[in-house]
C-alpha cells in the first residue's frame, strides 16, 4: 500500500518541541466518492474546526505552542519555523505539516515571504 509522509511537530518529555520528519500515513483503496472510482486514502480523522488564515508580510508569531493538535496547509507563500531543539524548516504552498507540540514552549514561527502567507488550519479532536 502507498503511504504519504509529513512533517509532525511534537512535544518531548520534557516539552522541548522537535520535528518528525518520518511521519506517515498508510494509503488503502476506498470508495470514497462514488461512483466515482476507488481511490487511495488515509483513515478518516475527526476534525473539530477549519479555518483559513492570512499572516501579513513581516509577521512574527514568536516561541509559542500549538492552541491544539492541527493539520496546518500552506496555501501560498512561505512560513519559516523553528522547533525548540533548534530544527529550521520552511513550509511551502502544498506543504502540510501536523503540529501537536500543545505543551511546553512551543516553536517560533514567520512570515518568510514578500507577500502574505494563507494557511488552512484543521483542528484536529
């Protein structure tokens, strides 16, 4: 079965937020939309809310956790990040990452673009 593979920022023991570059999903063939053809899907997750945000040019979010688990998709631009361990990664358009770094200081976070960053953000229950 095909998989898909993300980023996970989580939390340590100690909540010191690190990245998981290994994080996947294993793919199964469903029919998810018929009658359309089957087609590969991860298990269905419960999602508690969706929002689409824009952070302007310039925007500093600072060290700070996740408000919850969520699934965040960058739309456009670029947004730079930075894990508590010192991981420096940037998130491009089709790029997702999964944050459940809730706890501890969290991870810092910036506009790295000349225009907004849009972002759809699906908290996770």
């Amino acid at each position: 079965m095909p998989t898909c593979t993300f980023l996970r920022l989580f939390a340590d023991d100690g909540g010191v937020t690190r990245v998981d570059s290994g994080f996947s999903r294993q793919l199964a063939t469903v029919d998810f939309a018929p009658p359309a053809s089957p087609m590969f899907a991860a298990r269905l997750s419960d999602a508690s809310a969706l929002a689409v945000v824009e952070l302007p040019v310039g925007w500093q979010g600072g060290w700070h956790p996740g408000p919850k688990e969520q699934w965040v998709i960058c739309l456009e631009c670029e947004m730079g990040h930075e894990a508590g361990d010192g991981t420096m990664f940037t998130l491009r358009p089709g790029t997702c990452i999964l944050t459940t770094d809730t706890r501890g200081r969290g991870h810092n976070s910036w506009n790295a673009g000349a225009v907004p960053v849009r972002l759809a953000l699906v908290q996770i229950t």
